[in-house]
C-alpha cells in the first residue's frame, strides 16, 4: 500500500502543480500583475514536478506517476500485474484529487468560468491552442511518449545515469512541454488528462480517449524495442 499510495501522492502533485502552473501562471492575471510563467515555464513547472518526485517517491515506488509508464514496464517485465493495477488506481486517484484542489483554488478568483478544456485539460482543433488536427495530437503524443518511455528504460538500467537519473527523466519531460503544448497542451500521461477532463467536462472528456491510447501506444512500442534489443542479460 506504501508503493500504491506513494503514486497518488506524486500524480497528485504533478497534476495540481503542472495544470496549475499552466491555468494559473501561465498568463497575465489581471492589469499590473507580473507576466505569466508562459510556455517555458508551464513546461518547467511539469517536468521539475517529475524530478522531484523520483527523488521523493523513487526509492518508494519507483515513481511512475503515469499510467503509461506502468504499463510500459509490465510489457517488459519489470513489474508484475497486482502491482500494475494498484498502481494505475492510485495514478488516476491521485490526478483526480489533484484538479479537485485545483478547481477549489480557481473557484476562489473572482473572473473564474469553466469554459472549454478548463483546468490546463488537453485537446485538439479548432478552439485548442494552435488548432492541430487529430492526427497531429495522435502522433504528437504518441511518439513523445515513446521518447519519454525509452529515456526511462535507458537512464534506469545498468547502463543508466544513476543519482542523475531523476533530473533526466524531468528534463525529458520539459523538453517534450516545449514542443507538444501547442498541439495538445502535453499529455503524454492518461491520468494527468484524465483528473482535469472529468471537471472540465464537455470537449475536454470528448477527446480524453486520445490521451489514453496514445501514450499506451507509444509506450509500449518503447518496451518492446527496449526489451527486444537494447536490454542486455547481464
């Protein structure tokens, strides 16, 4: 139970820091106030969140914090199906806990409305961001995530970065914020889509499905290709 609720804590924290970041900071808030933390800094709020957490909850649970990554690592061998259930429970509980505290502070501004894709939620076409298609969102975060899941496997193994392997992990994840934001406001992650949609309601949980297959995809193709040729029997 340490391991599944080491998970919640760590999904939690990504999606009410992450997606806070982003419908909080992310722009100007009112007349006089500061510039928003923009794109740059929304993709460093994510991926500082991820490395932290490594360092936390690593030793703990490994920290997956990402239902995709679990997956991926069931595909390989590298976790067994009872922990992969308790795990992915706690990742989803976790994202749904963290856009409820998120809503509540929101709930506490003076202009705040649920519009479309509320709470930082992913999505794609017109209305979203940079207007992407389907099939670019498709793409976009499946191959990021395919990326994402092959520096894992590779900065966790014998052949990886060993104390620097959270904040690579982390940069990892900034570095795929910078470009994907525009398309889908970067999943790479089911439960991270998954806590803000369900609030948001309306084309945010229309086009959840996205969120959920696509990074499966790209995750798995990443353990099988780890598995079947970069992992050694030593």
């Amino acid at each position: 139970m340490k391991k599944y609720l080491a998970e919640l804590i760590g999904t939690f924290s990504l999606v009410l820091v992450g997606c806070g970041a982003a419908v909080i900071s992310g722009k100007t808030i009112a007349a006089g106030a500061p510039a928003g933390i923009g794109l740059l800094g929304i993709a460093l709020a994510f991926g500082l969140t991820v490395a932290v957490m490594c360092y936390a909850i690593g030793p703990i649970s490994g920290c997956h914090i990402n239902p995709a990554i679990t997956v991926a690592m069931l595909v390989a061998g590298k976790i067994n199906g009872r922990d992969a259930v308790g795990y992915i429970v706690g990742q989803f509980v976790g994202a749904l806990l963290g856009a409820a505290v998120l809503y509540a502070f929101q709930q506490g501004a003076s202009n705040f409305t649920m519009g479309e894709w509320a709470l930082g939620s992913n999505g794609w076409g017109p209305g979203y961001l940079g207007n992407y298609s389907i099939v670019s969102a498709f793409l976009a975060e499946a191959v990021m995530t395919f990326l994402f899941l092959f520096v894992i496997f590779a900065t966790t193994s014998k052949l990886g970065t060993g104390p620097m392997t959270g904040l690579a992990i982390g940069l990892t994840l900034v570095l795929i914020h910078l470009v994907v934001i525009p398309i889908t406001g970067t999943s790479v992650n089911p439960a991270r889509s998954f806590g803000p949609a369900l609030f948001a309601g309306g084309k945010a949980l229309q086009q959840l499905w996205l969120f959920i297959v696509a990074p499966l995809v790209g995750g798995i193709v990443a353990a099988w290709l780890w598995k079947g040729v970069f992992e050694t029997k030593a």
